[in-house]
C-alpha cells in the first residue's frame, strides 16, 4: 500500500523502521530491495500490475520520455517514482554482532543510506527529554520543585552509570552499554514503580481508613452500651437487695425445715416401733387363733 502511493498516486512518504520491529531477517531483505530498486519481486497481485500499468500518470512520464508504454517501460517508471518518493528511515542500535552482520548481509543499508551516529545525550538533552517525560505522568502530583529534584537524580543515575561502564572498560576489558535508549527504559521504569507504589498507598489508605471507621463504630456502641449500664445500676442494685433478702428466707426457711426433718423423723421411729408391736400381737392372736380352731371342730 505504502509502494502504491508512492509510486502510483506520486505522495510523498517517510517509511520509519526500527529493528525491534525486525521479527524475521527477511523484513531487511525487502527494505534492501526497495533500497537498492524500488521494488520487491512478487509483492504485487496482478489487479495491482494492471493498476501500475493503466495509470495515466505512468503514461504520461513514459511517452515524455520518449519511450513506448511497454508493461516494462511502465514498471521501470514507477518504480524510479517510489526510489523517489519513499524515503526509508531505518533505526538500529550498533550494540553487539548483529549490527555488523546486517550491514554486511544487506549492502544497501550502506550503499543506499546516509548513516548518521547518534552521539550520548549531553545533560540539556537528559533533563528536557526527563521533563517532558513527567508532565505526561498524570499520577506525578507534586510541586515544580520535586519534579526538578526527581529530573536531575534521573540525570545522575544515567551519568553515573556511563561513568562507572568506562571504568568497568578500562579495568576488565569488558562493555556495558549505555545508550539513550537505557535512559528511555530509566524513566518507564519510574513511571511504573510511581504507579505500582501510588496503588499499594491507596490499598494501605482504604484498609486504614476502614478500620478507623470500625473502630470509630464500635466506640460509638461501647458508649451506648455504657450508657445503658449505667442507667440500669439501680435496678441491677434492687435486684440484688431482693436476691440476698431471699438467700435470707431461704436459709431460714431451710432452719425449719431441718427442725421439721428431725421431728418427722422421730414420729418415723415411734410409728415403727408401733407398727413392730402391732405385728407382734398380730402374730400371737393368730397363734391362739390356729391352736383354738381345732377344738371348735
């Protein structure tokens, strides 16, 4: 699509690549195309060709040039129209091999591009790049002053581990590489720890705030509570006069009681000892009774 207008409709276009975008090698391989000829072989469907070959425009700059409007004539104009008009701009990092195999593996990215180094940020550039970083941070709400504090120990950070990598070079031999890139990572990192640790404040605030509220709810029902405590001391004070009036009763009346066992107890013995002669006379009348009986027959 991006080819077509380009080539067809004569736009303008600024085609921006990075290589953290480069999922498969053969994305180089087409831009080393498009680089080297303005074309990709086998990308266009045959509606699209007859498309190319049919636009007036293409004629036009066919016939101008005094050239039969072959299909190959047709073709070839177009694809000097998108080398013109496709402006690729491709972004890679030279860290590591894989840069310079790329170069070597795809001689257009040299041959067909200006290369242009892009240098450490000096600090003017860190501290802009960190203030506009923030003002976009829509839960950094604090003063102009700690904003200024929190941009410069960015900046710090970032110089002071460019400083310490020289020194890890110098000593061990060995790269670290710092690149704006590590200072973009720097300030997402803040922007989410800022996010993460604003959340568990508003968790620690809810839960304070929720047991403040019980707590607050339950002194209230402690002092109506008290209230009624205290409203109820003179009839828990009646109520204690009536039960140790009773205990009182009770105890006399278990005096009595006791006194009355007792005289039960010996009208039991008399009544027994009664009942005892009662069986005795009971058993010698029947004695005389069974010794009588035979002399009456």
């Amino acid at each position: 699509k991006t080819m077509m207008q380009a080539g067809a409709e004569n736009v303008q276009m600024v085609f921006l690549f990075s290589d953290t975008q480069i999922k498969h090698e053969s994305f180089l391989e087409d831009i080393n195309n498009i680089l080297n000829s303005g074309d990709v072989p086998n990308i266009y469907a045959p509606d699209e060709l007859d498309a190319i070959c049919n636009n007036n425009e293409i004629k036009g700059i066919v016939q101008d040039a005094g050239l039969q409007a072959t299909k190959t004539n047709l073709f070839s104009a177009y694809t000097k129209r998108v080398r013109s008009n496709i402006h690729c701009v491709i972004t890679m990092s030279p860290i590591g091999e894989t840069f310079r195999s790329r170069l070597r593996m795809f001689p257009s990215l040299v041959n067909c591009c200006t290369i242009d180094w892009f240098s450490e940020w000096p600090d003017e550039a860190l501290q802009s790049v960190a203030h506009s970083f923030m003002a976009e941070m829509t839960d950094l709400e604090t003063d102009p002053s700690v904003i200024s504090g929190l941009v410069n120990m960015c900046v710090d950070i970032h110089m002071s581990v460019a400083s310490m990598s020289e020194q890890y070079l110098s000593e061990l031999s060995r790269y670290n590489y710092v690149t704006p890139t590590s200072y973009l990572e720097l300030l997402s990192i803040f922007s989410k720890l800022l996010k993460l640790k604003k959340n568990e404040v508003r968790e620690q605030k809810k839960r304070t705030k929720t047991g403040l509220d019980k707590l607050l709810t339950t002194s209230e029902e402690v002092a109506v509570l008290r209230t009624d405590l205290e409203s109820m001391q003179p009839m828990l004070k009646q109520a204690q006069i009536e039960t140790d009036e009773t205990m009182v009763q009770i105890e006399q009346d278990t005096v009595i009681a006791n006194e009355t066992q007792v005289v039960v107890k010996k009208e039991e013995e008399q009544a027994l000892a009664k009942a005892q002669d009662t069986e005795e006379i009971k058993n010698s009348a029947q004695r005389d009774l069974d010794e009588a009986l035979p002399a009456l027959e």
